[in-house]
C-alpha cells in the first residue's frame, strides 16, 4: 500500500512532523533548488524529524529544469553533506518529469532493501 502526502513545506504541518513519519517506511523530504530558504527549511525537517522507525529518506533538489544561475545552492555540496550520509539523493523536474521515476523506484528499493 502505497500513500503520499504532500505538505508543501508549510509551517503550520512542521508540529505533526512525527504523526507523519510514524509508521512510515520512506520519506521524500523536497526542495527547490531556486530558492536557499527552502534548503535551510530541509535541513529544520531533518534535524527536528524524531521518527521512531527511522523511515528510508530521499532528499530530492526540485526544479532542476530552471538554468543553474538561478539556482540558490551548490547541489554538488549536498552529497557531501554529512546530514545526508546513507540517504537517497536526486535531482528531478517535476514540471518536466525528469528523475520523478527514478526517484520513486529508487526510494522503493532502499525500502525493499531494508
């Protein structure tokens, strides 16, 4: 069974952070590559998820689609962020489609694998 629930990033769902991640196998915790805020506010949900299961986590740079001088953050650093060490890590365009596969097979082996 398979749901997905999208919270957009908004603050007012950071409080149920944890009903969410609970009893979950995988997450999918999006950014947008434009925008440096988004980044940091990634980095908040991570560092604040309290998750007892410890669900398989993607961190996925959104809007890979738009030039790479509008770009808001060095996606190249994120591999080696120490934050991010055994998670899945994907580039993709929602608008285009691009990786959108790619990124939910990928999350689906890790899950299998566990």
């Amino acid at each position: 069974k398979l749901e997905i629930w999208d919270t957009a990033g908004g603050r007012q769902y950071r409080a149920l952070q944890k009903v969410f991640y609970t009893g979950c196998d995988a997450a999918l915790i999006v950014f947008d590559v434009t925008a440096l805020e988004s980044y940091s506010e990634l980095l908040d949900s991570l560092l604040t998820q309290e998750a007892e299961n410890h669900p398989a986590i993607g961190i996925i740079a959104n809007k890979t689609d738009e030039p790479t001088s509008k770009w808001g953050i060095d996606v190249a650093k994120i591999k080696l962020d120490k934050n991010f060490q055994g998670m899945l890590y994907m580039q993709v365009s929602a608008l285009t489609g691009a990786n959108v596969d790619e990124m939910f097979t990928g999350l689906g082996e890790i899950v299998l694998d566990q």
